[in-house]
C-alpha cells in the first residue's frame, strides 16, 4: 500500500481540491485505482493521480488561501532545462512537419487546378458558348384601391 495515497495527500500533491478527487474516486471507471484503509478512508493510486494530474507542490497556508502570483522567471519542478529543451526540439520538429503537410497540400491542390483549367480549355474548344439575351419582363403596376 506504499503507491497509495490519502485524498489529503493527494489534493497537496496535485493541487486539486479533495472534493474533486472525491468526484474521481466515485467514478465507476476507477474503482481498480481506488481503496480503503482500516479506517475506512479513501485512498488513491499515486500512479493512476500522475498518469491523471501533474504533480505540484502546492504551498500550505493555514486559515485564508493565499493568492498566487507565478514569477517570471519561475521554472516549476517537472520543467527542468533539458525537459525545455526537449519540449521546443519537439515543437519545432512538429512545426516542420506541419508545414511539409500543408506545403504536399498546396501544391495538391495547384495540380487539382491546373487539371480542372485545362478540362475547361478542352470544353471551350470543342463546344460553342451560346448564350442567349435576357428579356426582362415588363414591370407590371400595382392597382391602387382597384381606380388605376
């Protein structure tokens, strides 16, 4: 029972509130993460909480909440330099391969064109346009109290 904690530990490890952790332990879908101690308290699989939520460390306050105002510069725990490093190596690897698909598409898309154009071409040359003259209709007027 090392991999489980209580909802109190859980909410200070997550940053979640224990009433939303309560909320998740009642879920049918996880009952196999969930489980009693002797004293009948819930306790949840400290696995299934990191695969779920990020672990922060919340700062404890006694009484009121405290409002929290992220530094500029504050880098948390689980973003260590090579983390960043490794998350803009992948963003930028997924940026490259973003503008490869939409580079295929567009030029999909000129093929696309230029087959379509020279379709018309073929159609214009073998067959004539003949478009005949609109005649508008005469614009009839409204009778005013049936004297006009």
């Amino acid at each position: 029972m090392a991999n489980y904690l209580t909802l109190k530990e859980a909410a200070d490890a997550t940053g979640k509130s224990e009433r939303q952790l309560r909320r998740i332990c009642n879920d049918p879908n996880n009952k196999d993460y969930i489980s009693h101690n002797e004293k009948g308290r819930l306790l949840v699989d400290a696995n299934f909480l990191t695969q779920n939520y990020p672990l922060v460390n919340v700062p404890k306050t006694t009484g009121k909440t405290m409002p929290f105002y992220p530094e500029a510069g504050h880098v948390s725990e689980n973003q260590f330099p090579d983390n960043l490093a490794f998350k803009v190596a992948l963003l930028e690897q997924e940026l490259r391969h973003k503008g490869e698909i939409t580079d295929a598409l567009l030029a999909e898309k000129d093929k696309r064109i230029e087959v379509l154009e020279r379709s018309l071409l073929i159609l214009g040359e073998s067959r004539e346009v003949v478009t005949e003259p609109v005649v508008p209709e005469p614009v009839k007027r409204k009778k005013v109290f049936g004297l006009f």
